[in-house]
C-alpha cells in the first residue's frame, strides 16, 4: 500500500535536521521506501510505499519513529517526539453503559467508550489541510477524528451513534451466509459467511466490522452520544470478507495486514481527547477493553556467528544491539548468544533470527556490504536441455527470412479443443482458454498482416497446454509457421531444408486434414509416428507445425561422418513428360530409389508437363562410364515408362 | 586499290573489306592517337571509305540506293568500334564489372526481441555456472505461492494479480494457477537437485491480470536462486554487480533497498546507476538510479519445503523482468508494450 506522509504533521513526532531530501534518501535506504516528495502548500508531502510486513510504519507516527532509528545512521540528528495523551480514563473489562461478548478468535482487543453530548460541526483548519494533504476529504468533528487517528498511528477508529444501539448491548460472531447488512454507504450486502459482525440487543446487524459500520446505527447530524470503537481484528475474516464483498476501504487494508493490540489503547485514549478538543463531549471515566492476551514480547535467539556468515562482514556486539535498540528491540547478550525482544508493534513481522538479521542489515546499510562473486562448485548441467536446440531452430528460420513472432498464450473459446483449460477469471472472452494449438494464433496473426503484399514467414515456438485429467496439463513445446504469398514449392522447401540441417530422417506423407485444403495436406512422419504436419490452409497460406519435443528426438544433434567419395559423379538432366495429376514427389522418390548408384535425385525445372530432373550417378570405388550410366538410366526410364507413362524428351 | 565500280556486287564486297579491315585496325590499336589516326585514315576527306563513297556515281540509280544503305551501315560500325575501343582503353587492360550495382539480398528474417534478451541475459549468467531450466507455465497454487512462504489468505497475494484455471483444487497442491512469476521454479528447482550447488537460471513465460500501456497479461521473467553452503548477502551483491557490469556496461553499479517479499528474509529492491546520467541523477533515474527489480535470501521456510536443511544450506534469490530489463539495456522506449506481443510486421522488422 502506498501512504502520504505531511512533512508538518510528522514534525509533530519527529525532531530533525534532515531536509525533506535527506529524509528520503535515507528512508529509502534503509527503511521504507519513499517513491516521490510532493510539494504541498506550506508543506511536503512524502509519498511512501508500505510493504506488507510493515503495516506499524502505515501512518504519520510509525515513519516518525523508523525516520528517527535511521536518520542517525547517515549522520543526521534526529529524536522521536513520543505521542503523549492528556485522557485518565481507566481501562476495564466491564462498563455500565455497554454490555459486550466477543469472539476472541475474531477479534483480538476490544476496546469502545461512552463519550456524550458531542457537539457536531466541521473540524478546525489544521485539522482540515492536514487531512486534504494526506487526500482525505474532512466531512465534520466526528468523522475527521476517525480518519486524523488513522493516518496519525495507522490504527482504524469507528463511531456508532450510541442511541442507536438497542439495548445498549453488542455480541461480535461470525456471520452466518446469506445474513443481509447495509453499510453506511448505503449498500447492502448478502454476507457469505465467516465475516465478522456485531449484533445489537434486537439482534439487528449494525457494523462489518473492521470494513464499514451499519447505516442502521451510524452517527448523523442529530447524534448526541456517541461510541468511540477501536479494535483488533483477525486479519484473515477481515481479508476474506472484503475480497468477498468487493468492499476494500482504508480500514479493511489496515487491519487485514494484522495490527498490533497495544495500538487500541493510544487510539481511545487519542480518541478521547480529540473529541474532548473538538466536540467537546464528556467521556465516561471507564473505558471498556476486552484484551482476553495481552501483548508478551516474543524472545528470539542469534548468534554473533550468523550476523557475521549471512553478511559476509565482521560486527560488534555493541553495533548489533545499538541497531536494534534504535528500532525498539530489546537485546542481552550471553557470550556469542543474542537474545531479543519484539515489540508489539513488529509482532507479526519478526520470528525468526533471519528476521532480527535483516534489522541489523538495513539499518547497517545494505548499500555498505560487500560484494563478492562466490565460489564453490558449479553445478551439473541439465540433462537434456532443449534451449540449443530451439536456439538452432530459430536461427535458421530467420536466416531463411523467417520473423518470429510472440503470441499470447491465452485465446477464445473458439480456438480450442473441447476440455482446453479454462480460465476463472479471464480479462476477456479473447483470452479465456489456454491455447491448445498455435495455429489460430498464427492465422490471426497472419490477418493482422493482411497490408502486406509481399511474400512473408511468421513462426513461433511456445506451449500448447493439452489437459490431463487431474494433473497439470502436459505443456507440449510446439514450433509453428504461417507462409503468406509463398508459392507452395518455396514454402516447403524451407521446411526440407530445416530437417535436412537438423539431421532429422523423416516422410511427407499426404493426407486431408481439418482445415487445410483437399489433398494440400502432408503429414510429416518418422518411423511411422506423426511429428508434424505442413499443408495449404482453406485461406491459401501455407501452415506447418512440428512437436518440438519429438523433433529433437530424431535429430541427430551432429552430423554422421561419410567417407568423401573417391570417385566422382556424373551429373545429368533428364526431363520427362508427365501425364497431368502425376505426384511429382512419388516421381522422385521413385527415381532415387531405382539404383543404388543414384546417390541423389532433384527436381530443377518445370515447364508445362515437362519436368527437368537432375541425376547424380557415382560409384563408391570407380569411376561410372557412359556405358554404366546408360544401364542404369534405362532401367530408370523403363521403370518410369511402366510405373508413371513417363515419356522422356531430349 | 580498286579502279572502278562496275556494279554494286562489286562495291559490296570491297565495301566489307574496308569494314573487316578497319575493324581489325581498331582492336589492335592501342593507345587514343593511334584511334585518331584511324578515324582520319578511313572516315577523314581523304580517307578509304569517303573515296569509295565518291565512285558509287558510276552506279545504277537503283544500285545507288541500295549502296547508300550500305555505307551507312559500315560507317556506324566503324564508330561504334572506335568508341568501344575508346572505352576499354580507358579501363586500361581490365575487364569492365561495374562494382556500384546495388546488391540482390536474400530475404531477411528477424529474430524477437524478446529471443535477444533471453539470449543476453542467459548467456551472462551461464559464464558464472547458471543452469537454465524451465518449469511449468500451469502450475499448482502450492508452488506459486504456498511453498514460497504466501498464505491462502495473505494479504502479499494482492502484489500478484494472478489468473486461476477453472478445475477443481488438487487435495495437496490446491489450486491451478498461471505463474505469475519465475519464483514458482524455485522449490522445483530444489526438488530436482536434491543437494545443492544449486545455480538455477529459470526464464519463463508469467501472467498477470493487467493489461496498459506498462503491462502486458503476458511477459517473461527470469529468476536467479544460488543455494549452497555460506551463501551470503555479500555473494547476491557480488553476482548482481557482475550482471551489471557484463549486461550493462562495464561501469554500471548495482545498490541494494530494504522491499518485503514473504518467500526472502533479508529482501531487497535492486536498483542499478543510471547509464544516461551516470549516477548523477537526471530525468530519466531517480537520483542517479534505476529499479531493477526484487532480491534476497532464501527464506528458511523456503528451504525446508524444497527438502533442503536450512541449518546447512543458505541462498539468494532474484527474479526480474525480461522485456523491462533488457529495454533499460537498450535504451528502447516502446510506449505500449503490449506491442511487444503483436504480429506486426512493421514492428517485428524492425530488430
């Protein structure tokens, strides 16, 4: 959470040298971190970022209190001006005017007292330009008290109309679902269960509490009497509750991150001067505080030794005990051995020695430590990993005029197979499912490019999320291709060549598939299992798509060896004339295999039906004479002749 | 030499001797002047073609015409070759090429920019013993968020506003989530290696619940976590310095800030020197610096739930943005990045 910080109003707490900009820095450094400092009227406004852990720093008070441990470690005087009350009131268990039963799992301290004859009208000026400052708009006396406590300690205050409350008495439980409540911004809620509610003696629901007060017993301009009300609340109903509800207000985040119980009793004793000062209302003499266990400071044990190893650096006792004391710990030393005390307000935050060891360090100064590369073994390398592999793949498709591209993962409803992963809680419909194939994606992609009349080539490799039935989908690495105003033979030819560089011994075998063209369709196939697939979509653009993971599998990640041939070959064209609808692929493979001295077979040109073969003849131990050749270029002419009606022309 | 013409058989053929002959005079020659010479000796007021032109008076009026034709024709070839000649001897003994042709280039592929970064960045890392993996993008609640020291209900799940699939919890692991960051790696890794040295180098696809101009419900992380013994915070300062100064440039610092993360104690916020001020403070940095992303040690819970004892082994941790990371480097200023991931052509030519 983020937090405005008054320059003036922290004044108040804290007594300083430092300079706006120091301040900063050195929180920044070393404590909380300070995004920006604004310039108010007459003022500045620190803008500080509050992590979860630290919710005792979320108000004026809190910075106060790090700003004064820090600031001496840049050499910056700086003293805490502790938050004194006027208020004598006495605290108990059991007052006249209100009769309470609590949970204690819900609610840790309870604390509320009597305060009459308010008199309601607006706030005075201090009160009103430090409010706006920290951007809380002032309403009047009452309400602004709430809120001033609240930025001042971090502490949520509420106020009930005390006249309000039947029969003077509140049970706080547990709600039960379905349970109806309206708040006082008017909106009703159907409680789901497990929130934390107060209950008066006509058992009407009139607060959420630590969310927002029930309209029913809210203060207005006719309030006389008034409940001062400050709490702890356990701060997992409070955070179910309002992500339930959507009702996230200041007080909800506040007590969600867990408070600390000594915090009550300054809030009502603030409280209760404030509305003495400002309303001038008559507090009773007894506050009432129901605090079933009271705050012990939880001990937690290092050693000199674990400062020392987990920092890399050499520290004194003094110094360790001087950063902590700074921060309100507690610390003896015995020996080696440290043993210290958390204060209420780092109760949730510190538990651990690792904890204590990050006091020390911060306020030593992290930017202070050294720097070391370390040494120690390296570790093995992963076996099998796929990330040369893909790098390879990539490199050659770009080097083939290839762009790649990066698709969202999620896509519509539309895109994927029946059972694909859905999501809960998707930004929208187009992105709703895990995508179970990339080829949507890249036909969409392909559509965004429409402008472009050049030939082009998108490709991309990523997941496809298959579901598996109570496990987590199988995560299938997928390459993909998209070819637009690519003539078919140019297309497929980058795809031959990617399989003849990745070593990768496989067949185009044509079939129909869903999508793609009537008889545009090859599946690429190795030892009879499906690794891919390439073909002519129904929008004329050319798609291919390989399981990664198998291709790697048949790839040869280096290039067998063969023996040079000693003796050459003999190169020449033969064109045949073909009958129409011949498959000119079964041509060639029929070519290649017709000889074992036909050591390579390619198409070179294609002139109507005239297709123009070139023919590599050689010999492992001579050299082939025009005699040799010719055998072995009738066999292969005859065979052609019976198989396909080849006709040869000179 | 010829006498008279008697008919234009005859002019022909004394006409193609001249031509053959000049023609031959011509290659020979080998130097400008003796090309002049040439040119006087047959086209000047006395030269051997303009007296054959003078004879063809003794001709039929049709022969004339056809005679005509021929000179002409003779005379061009006769310029054409001294031109040519001209030429070639200016190129001195060479053959002509014209080097200034534009080039015919293949077509140019791009590779991601992403795909840069990744490279970059792993390739930095695996100098200093880093082993990339790669863990699963749909991964169980329990590796996302519980093993790493976050709650069910803690409040620190709101920093990550991550998406759920819609199937029912898993009994041990709870729900199914999209990672929302590379951390989820980080018990798998320790699961994997059993006993450390652990140098993970985990760079994956996360997912957030955002989509502007700054964020994109997509984008990749990559996450560091060195686990081994007497691993200290001096050794993830020694390890980001190095980051800095081979990714960055060689004098560019890191600077370490308290920050919170559940699943790291101590936690740090990274912030590097600004490479436009150098470290002076300007416009574009915060007083001379730049927020990298978040750091820290190994939480012990962490430890414990990666099967690892924490009273032996310690650890740091890191996990960044890739695409923030490596625009910082290249000083690339993409006003939506969301454009990062869109197929456009016009964009994706451009790296």
């Amino acid at each position: 959470m983020d937090i405005i910080v008054s320059d003036n109003w922290l004044k108040d707490y804290l007594k300083t040298t430092a300079s706006p900009k120091a301040l900063a820095r050195s929180l920044s450094l070393s404590g909380p971190s300070v995004d920006k400092i604004e310039r108010g009227s007459g003022d500045f406004l620190y803008h500080i970022e509050i992590t979860t852990n630290r919710v005792d720093t979320a108000g004026i008070y809190g910075i106060a209190r790090e700003a004064a441990a820090i600031l001496p470690r840049f050499k910056i005087q700086a003293k805490l001006l502790p938050l004194r009350t006027k208020s004598k009131q006495s605290f108990a268990r059991k007052v006249k005017y209100l009769d309470v039963k609590i949970d204690p799992k819900l609610c840790l301290r309870f604390a509320a007292v009597l305060i009459k004859n308010v008199k309601i009208k607006p706030s005075p000026d201090y009160i009103k330009e430090r409010l706006m400052a920290v951007g809380e708009r002032p309403i009047n006396n009452i309400v602004d008290i709430s809120n001033y406590i609240m930025h001042e300690i971090g502490q949520p205050v509420h106020t009930f109309d005390y006249d309000k409350i039947r029969g003077s008495k509140m049970i706080l439980r547990a709600s039960k679902k379905g349970e109806k409540l309206t708040t006082l911004d008017g909106k009703t809620h159907q409680l789901p269960g497990g929130d934390i509610v107060i209950e008066d003696g006509e058992g009407r629901l009139i607060d959420l509490a630590g969310i927002m007060g029930g309209q029913n017993s809210a203060v207005d301009s006719s309030t006389k009497n008034v409940l001062l009300f400050v709490q702890t609340y356990n701060p997992v109903n409070i955070r179910k509750t309002y992500m339930n509800l959507a009702q996230r207000t200041e007080a909800a985040v506040l007590f969600e991150k867990g408070l600390d119980t000594e915090l009550v009793g300054l809030g009502i004793k603030r409280g209760i001067d404030l509305f003495v000062k400002l309303t001038g209302g008559k507090p009773e003499n007894t506050v009432l505080d129901i605090y079933p266990k009271p705050y012990k400071a939880r001990r937690v044990i290092t050693t000199l030794t674990f400062f020392e190893k987990r920092l890399g650096i050499k520290l004194s006792k003094s110094e360790i005990s001087k950063y902590l004391n700074l921060l309100g710990f507690e610390t003896s030393w015995n020996g080696k051995k440290l043993e210290t005390l958390v204060p209420s307000f780092r109760a949730n935050d510190i538990f651990l020695a690792e904890d204590i060891l990050e006091e020390v360090a911060r306020l030593y100064g992290y930017h202070n430590l050294p720097s070391s590369l370390m040494t120690g073994a390296i570790p093995d390398p992963l076996v099998d990993a796929p990330f040369d592999f893909e790098d390879n793949i990539k490199n050659l498709l770009s080097g083939w005029g290839g762009v790649e591209a990066y698709t969202l993962s999620t896509v519509p409803e539309s895109s994927v197979e029946t059972g694909a992963l859905k999501l809960k809680n998707p930004l929208g419909k187009e992105s709703s499912f895990m995508r179970t194939s990339l080829m949507p994606s890249l036909i969409k992609a392909l559509k965004e490019n429409t402008g472009e009349k050049e030939p082009f080539h998108l490709f991309e490799i990523a997941n496809a999320y298959l579901p598996r039935k109570n496990m987590l989908p199988d995560e299938k690495m997928i390459l993909a291709g998209i070819f637009a105003n690519t003539n078919y033979r140019e297309a497929k030819g980058i795809i031959e060549a990617l399989l003849e560089k990745l070593n990768a011994d496989v067949k185009f075998v044509v079939e129909d598939g869903k999508v793609f063209s009537a008889s545009k369709r090859s599946i690429i196939k190795s030892n009879n299992v499906k690794i891919g697939q390439l073909g002519v979509l129904e929008e004329s653009s050319i798609y291919y798509e390989f399981d990664l993971g198998l291709l790697k599998k048949i790839s040869l990640a280096i290039t067998p060896y063969t023996t040079i041939p000693k003796y050459p070959a003999q190169i020449e064209d033969m064109t045949l004339v073909l009958p129409s609808k011949t498959r000119i692929g079964e041509v060639a493979a029929f070519i290649e295999s017709a000889h074992k001295n036909l050591v390579k077979v390619e198409l070179v040109t294609i002139y109507k039906d005239s297709h123009t073969f070139r023919l590599w003849y050689q010999h492992p131990e001579k050299t082939l004479n025009n005699k040799d050749v010719e055998i072995i270029r009738n066999k292969v002419v005859s065979g052609l002749r019976e198989k396909f009606g080849a006709r040869t022309k000179d | 030499m010829q006498k008279g013409i008697e008919n234009i058989n005859k002019f022909t053929s004394i006409m193609l001797d001249v031509k053959n002959e000049a023609l031959a005079q011509i290659v020979d020659a080998g130097n400008i002047n003796e090309l002049e010479e040439l040119k006087i000796a047959y086209l000047g007021r006395n030269g051997k073609l303009t007296t054959l032109i003078k004879k063809i008076k003794d001709l039929s009026i049709s022969e004339k015409k056809q005679a005509g034709g021929l000179i002409n024709e003779v005379k061009n070839t006769i310029l054409d070759a001294l031109a040519t000649q001209k030429n070639t001897l200016k190129e001195s003994a060479r053959d002509w090429f014209d080097a200034s042709i534009p080039g015919k280039k293949p077509t140019i592929g791009h590779l991601h920019l992403i795909t840069q970064a990744i490279r970059e960045i792993s390739s930095t890392f695996e100098k200093i013993g880093f082993v990339r993996v790669r863990y699963p993008e749909v991964e169980w609640d329990w590796y996302a968020f519980e093993s790493l020291n976050i709650p069910r209900d803690h409040p620190a799940r709101d920093d990550w506003e991550t998406f759920f699939i819609d199937t029912p919890p898993h009994s041990k692991y709870g729900l199914m989530v999209l990672t929302p960051h590379t951390s989820s790696g980080q018990v798998r890794e320790m699961m994997r290696v059993k006993k450390p040295p652990i140098r993970m180098l985990n760079i994956a696809k996360n997912y957030r619940r955002q989509s502007d101009v700054s964020h994109v419900p997509m984008f990749h992380q990559f996450e560091g976590l060195v686990i081994d013994e007497g691993i200290s915070v001096a050794h993830l300062k020694g390890t980001l310095d190095y980051f800095a100064r081979n990714f960055f440039g060689k004098d560019r610092k890191t600077r370490l800030r308290p920050h919170h993360f559940q699943f790291t104690e101590p936690s740090f916020e990274v912030d590097i020197s600004c490479g436009v001020c150098k470290g002076n403070g300007c416009k574009l940095c915060k007083e001379g610096w730049l927020e990298l992303g978040g750091a820290g040690m190994v939480h012990p819970n962490v430890l414990k739930n990666g099967k690892i004892d924490p009273n032996k082994y310690t650890g740091f941790a890191f996990g960044w943005g890739v695409e923030r990371t490596f625009m910082m480097k290249a000083g690339l200023e993409i006003g939506d990045i969301r454009l990062l991931y869109s197929p456009d052509l016009k964009f994706l030519r451009q790296f």
